[in-house]
C-alpha cells in the first residue's frame, strides 16, 4: 500500500535555467493498486538572506519525476503562495501527509503561475514588479509599478535536480532546498525596467527520516472522571511536538489500540534530532504523568523512537475566591506615613495535609472590592483566613478562619467586609 508523505526538506538555490516540457501526471492519492513499498516524503522550502522587502510566489504543482512517471504532491485546487522573506531562517512546510508511491526519482519540477517582488528604488520610493497587474496575492489597492517577467515557468516548471537518484522503499526520505531571492530575480536586460525571474533550483542534501510512537496509558487503579457533563477519554489529550531548536508545531490526536487501555499516535517523517513531548491538558482538570511532561526524546534516522506515558492521577479541580471591602462607616489606618488600603491584606488557604498557599489581594476592575483567588485545588477540607498588614488590628465580617468543604469540580465564593481597623 502507499505510505504517507509527511515532509519533504527543500533547500533552494535559483540562478538561471530553462526546464524541459512537463510530463503527464497524476495525483499521489489517485492511484487504483498502489504499490505496497511506499514510503513518507516531506517538503519544507526556506531563503537565503537578502535585499527585497517581498518576495511572493505562487507554486501550483510540485511534481516528483521518477521511473514510475510523475506525481503531483499538492493539490491542483490549492497552490502554494508564500513570501520568500518571511522564511529566512525559517521553514515552512509545504506538503504534509501525502501518499507517495514507491520507486526511483530523480527530479523535482516546481510551476510557479505568479508572484511578485517589492524593491527599494535609486530615489528611496518601494515599487512593486508584479507578473500581472491582477495577481491574487498583491497587497490590496498596491500599485504595480512594472512586470515581473517569469518566462514558461507557468507551463513546463523549473527543474530541481536532486543530488542523487532517491529510491523510495520503506524509509521516510527528506530533501532540502534554499530558494535564494537574491540570485533569482533580476533587471532584464536594455532598459524596459521589467525584472526577470529566471532560477535554477538545486537540491542541497538528502537525509532519511525517522518516526515517534507515542504511547498512554492510565496507571493502575486510574479512572478518568466526568468533565464538563461528559466522561474523558484520552484522546481529550491532544500531543504535541516541537523541535527543540525551533520549527513547526506538530499536533495530533490518540487513538485507541487492540491492546486495553493503550492508546497511541505516530508522527511520521521527523526529522532526526531532538523534541519536546507534551500532552495538553484542559483548564479544570489537575494531572500527574510519568515521566513529567514536558519530556525531550530523541528520534534517530530510520528509526522509529517509542516514548511510553502514564497517566498517574487525574482530578477535576476547583476554586476559593475571597473578595475584601471596607464598610462605608470604617477608614482604614495611616501606618509609617502611609496610608492602609485592603491591597496590603493577603489571603491563605491551609489544606488538611498542611499546604500553604498564600494570595495578595488586588482590585483588578477597580470597583473598590478587592479579590484573592485560588485555583486548581483537588476536593478536601481547607481553612481560609487573612493576613493583616504590620502595625493593624482588623475586625471582619466573618469569624476566621473559615472553614471550607470543597467538592470536586466546586467554586465557592466568600464575601469578606472589614468591620473595624485601627493601628496597633
């Protein structure tokens, strides 16, 4: 069967060059009988640095020659527009989870059906060369000042010539490219003020990929409980994937295995190097994984890396908000020269097993009522009370400290009103 495309690394160099007719082709996903040794491929295009303030291409197919004929790797309906500056130290991915058949390629052909540059003149004034006056992707009500002149790069396409012949088989293959601005735009000879884009795109470097299986799976004992009216599962877990040195964000869903309890997603066509692995976990709810996430791991090329994680607790938690106001009749006290306000006041929360947490009041909205909250707290009993500022006696609304039943998934709320105050 075909396997999926999930990346191909292009790095691009464009200089001069004029591509053969193109061939008949087809879409990667089209095919009746697919050869069962395909393989993953994936895409990513980058730039050189240099002097233009734009750069913006359409790319309307991307086809992969090679002994088995031709495929499209995007779809004819959706072309790729992208501005080249913005991917100076950057990647961008241009066809993710592609079914690609097996066999030999040698060649890449990019048809670019549009695009256009912005460049600083001799008199400081940018201008815009445009391959038509109407391009979809100008700036809206941009003036074009000139054409850029892209000549048969809309029918037969530039050839990418790889560095070497690729035979697709059961590894994930990445190839990278640079497309250099710099080299592959310039002022058409004599003196019609077009501009010309007329590249040769080269392939730099051929690297395999590798794969990541990541496993869960709830601990012994582990339930997941009822949230927001419905029972968690966890593909309510959503992963994530980051380079550790910056790059795309990949994401995915679980998915229930054959085997009880386990659930597993593979991100395909990595590449080598190292990740941060996390599970995202909803507001309202407090979890314990083993290991502790974020977790680095490291996927190798041609190989697939399996990271196992364990659910070990779950609990849907709650909330303590106390509000603080001083009564009509009451002033608080001038202390060391300066004036009390219920923002030198702190609330605390003691949990049965001792836990301290400590909140300064504050009067975000400025109504003159005064809020501590604390969040993420697991059902039990706990004692709230208020800490006074140095050099006050205060008298409340409420004997303290409070106590408090919590339930699971509960917010309580409690009213607190200064009675008295004076310096001590």
């Amino acid at each position: 069967m075909l396997r999926n495309l999930a990346r191909l690394t292009t790095a691009v160099t464009l200089v001069l060059g004029v591509a053969a007719c193109a061939d008949s082709t087809t879409s990667p996903n089209s095919n009746p009988d697919p050869d069962p040794a395909g393989s993953g491929f994936t895409l990513l295009l980058t730039d050189a640095p240099g002097d233009f303030h734009s750069a913006v291409v359409t790319i309307s197919e991307i086809n992969l020659h090679g002994s088995g004929g031709s495929v499209n790797l995007i779809d004819d309906e959706a072309p790729y527009t992208v501005d080249l500056i913005d991917l100076r130290n950057e990647v961008a991915t241009i066809v993710d989870d592609i079914e690609l058949p097996a066999g030999d390629y040698s060649e890449l052909r990019l048809v670019i059906t549009g695009g256009y540059i912005e460049v600083e003149g001799e008199d400081g004034r940018t201008r815009i060369f445009a391959s038509s006056p109407d391009y979809h992707a100008l700036p809206p009500g941009a003036p074009v000042d000139g054409q850029l002149h892209m000549p048969s790069m809309g029918q037969s396409g530039l050839k990418v010539k790889l560095p070497e012949h690729l035979d697709i088989g059961e590894e994930e293959t990445i190839v990278m490219i640079d497309f250099d601005v710099e080299e592959s735009f310039g002022h058409e000879a004599g003196k019609s003020g077009r501009w010309v884009m007329h590249p040769v795109i080269r392939a730099t470097d051929v690297t395999f990929g590798g794969n990541l299986l990541v496993r869960v799976q709830l601990a012994d004992g582990v339930v997941l409980p009822e949230f927001a009216g419905e029972l968690l599962s966890l593909v309510d877990f959503p992963v994530t994937l980051v380079p550790v040195g910056g790059g795309d964000v990949r994401t995915g869903t679980l998915s229930g295995t054959d085997e009880a309890g386990v659930f597993e997603l593979m991100f395909k066509g990595l590449a080598p190097g190292d990740y941060q692995l996390a599970l995202e976990v909803l507001d309202g709810l407090l979890v314990t994984f083993a290991p502790e996430l974020p977790l680095v791991t490291t996927v190798l090329e041609r190989e697939t890396t399996t990271e196992t994680i364990t659910l070990t607790s779950i609990a849907v938690t709650g909330s303590v908000t106390t509000t603080l106001e001083v009564a009509d009749t009451v002033s608080l006290p001038v202390v060391d020269g300066d004036q009390v306000t219920p923002g030198d006041y702190d609330a605390q929360l003691v949990s049965a097993a001792g836990d301290t947490i400590t909140v300064a009041y504050t009067d975000e909205d400025e109504d003159g009522v005064y809020e501590a909250q604390f969040q993420d707290l697991v059902a039990g009993a706990y004692s709230l009370t208020i800490i006074e500022p140095d050099g006050v006696t205060t008298t409340f609304s409420l004997a303290l400290p409070v106590e408090i039943e919590l339930l699971e998934g509960e917010a309580e709320t409690h009213a607190i009103i200064v009675t008295e105050a004076a310096a001590s």
